[in-house]
C-alpha cells in the first residue's frame, strides 16, 4: 500500500497548474495568430482594392496617353494623360469618333449608343421624321407628325423643307428651295432670328414661372399656359420655354409641334396663323 505525503499532494498540484498555463498560453497563440492572420487578408484586400481603383479610371484609359470614347455617350470622350482620364465634351452636333480620335459630324460617326447623351432628344439613324427621347441613356423612338422631319437644330418637328436629314446609309434629304427663281427664299435666317428671340423670352419667362406651375410632371414636353405656338420643355427642376417653327403649334396630345389646323389650342393664344394645305409640303 502506497502512502501520499503532503509533498506528493503539492507536486501534482504544481503538475497540473503548469498543465494548465502551458494550455492558456497555447490557447491564447492562437487567438493571437488567428487574430493576426485576419488583419494581413485584410490589409491585402485592401491594397487590392486600391490597385483596382487607381486613379479612378481603370476601364477608360486601355494605355496611359490617348483619346478614348465614353462606352455610355458618344458626344463626350476621355483625354488620357500618364493614366488619368479627362473627361471632354464634343462641340454641339458633333460626336467622337473612335477611329480618327476626334470629334465629327454625327452622319460620319458610328455611334454605338442610340442616346447621343444621358438625357435628351436625337436624331434617329434610320428615318428623317423619327427622332430618340433618351432619358438616363434609355431610348425611346418618337415620330412626327405626317409631312414633318425632326430638326436637331431646333429640337422640334419641322418643315421638310427647314430641314437638313442625312442618313448613315447615305439617304439624304436636303432643305429645298423650290425653283432656281425661289432661290434665296429660304427664310432659315429668319427664323434662326425667331430662335434667337424666342431664347430671350424664354430667359425673361424663366425668371418670372416657378417650375411647379408650369410643369405637371417632373420631365416632358408640356403646353405655354397662354400661347399655342410655345411650350416648356421641362427635366428634374429646370425649365425652358420654347417656341414652334412658324406655322406649327404645340399639340397637348402628342406633346409635340404639330401643324396648326390639327391643333385645338382652346383657350391658348393662337400667335402664328397655320399654313394652308397647298404650303404644306
């Protein structure tokens, strides 16, 4: 029979607090190289990310120094200089042309996107008397009244013979005269005059009209409250009173310019008399 001092009782008591320290300080290397290893997958995470973002540009410049289209709207590109991409602007009119790396006229440049821009109205690349309403780059195909082409001038409907139309395919509809003894009627002067005027009074309107009284909704095309042959082209906030082509009123129905005898103008201002059918080309 064996008999236990109090030494012996003491020694294993020693044993296994050291058992037990020996398990802690394992115990806690490892939360410690656990807690470490987390802090370096997200430190390189991190510089990733970083690496990703570089300048802010990755998918705009495909080297360093050159122009490049915007993928989304074709009337701006990006100037790229050492990896940093500028954004740029196209004249009006104009779009960039990825081939030549410069901007052209819109019947030279292939455009990928039918909305020239985030938001407005563009010629369409298939028909004369269409036109495409872009909202946040979402097309949608207008048209115009019968006898009517879009003029991306004016931003409106108009007369055949107001209009330049040039198709990519190589459909072309020229402004036309009449006669070589018309020659020189044309009144696109007069009425670029007209839209010059129109502008002013559009800028003293503006200052007068609170956008809530002239616009229903937040976008659209919407009738001048007193005359027939202006309308307010309205878009999140802003406001811009426009005036018809002459001969044309502004159709509350279709939100469009449209020829006068097919307009009901009601209690509307009826300032430009409409044009007979024998003018109506």
């Amino acid at each position: 029979m064996k008999l236990y001092t109090s030494s012996d009782n003491f020694n294993n008591l020693s044993g296994d607090l050291r058992n037990m320290e020996i398990k802690d300080t394992l115990l806690a290397i490892l939360i410690l190289l656990s807690i470490t290893l987390i802090a370096i997958a997200a430190k390189d995470e991190d510089e990733k990310d970083d690496d990703d973002d570089d300048d802010g540009q990755p998918d705009y410049c495909p080297d360093p120094n050159g122009m490049y289209p915007n993928p989304t709207d074709c009337a701006t590109f990006f100037n790229c200089v050492d990896g940093q991409a500028i954004a740029m602007s196209c004249a009006p009119g104009l779009l960039f042309d990825p081939e030549t790396k410069m901007c052209n006229f819109a019947n030279q440049v292939k455009c990928k996107n039918e909305c020239r821009g985030p938001n407005g109205m563009f010629p369409s690349q298939h028909r004369c008397d269409e036109f495409v309403l872009c909202t946040n780059n979402k097309p949608k195909v207008q048209r115009c009244k019968k006898g009517l082409y879009f003029d991306a001038n004016l931003q409106v409907c108009n007369y055949k013979d107001q209009v330049l139309c040039t198709l990519p395919g190589g459909g072309k509809k020229n402004k036309t005269t009449g006669n070589d003894k018309d020659k020189g009627k044309n009144k696109g002067g007069g009425m670029m005059m007209e839209d010059m005027a129109a502008k002013m009074r559009a800028q003293k309107e503006l200052a007068m009209a609170s956008v809530r009284s002239v616009c229903p909704k937040a976008r659209g095309l919407f009738a001048h409250a007193e005359s027939c042959n202006m309308y307010y082209q309205c878009y999140d906030g802003e406001v811009l009173a426009k005036t018809c082509p002459e001969g044309l009123l502004f159709d509350e129905e279709t939100h469009s310019c449209a020829y006068g005898k097919d307009v009901e103008c009601g209690e509307r201002r009826r300032t430009s008399k409409p044009k007979s059918s024998s003018e109506e080309k």
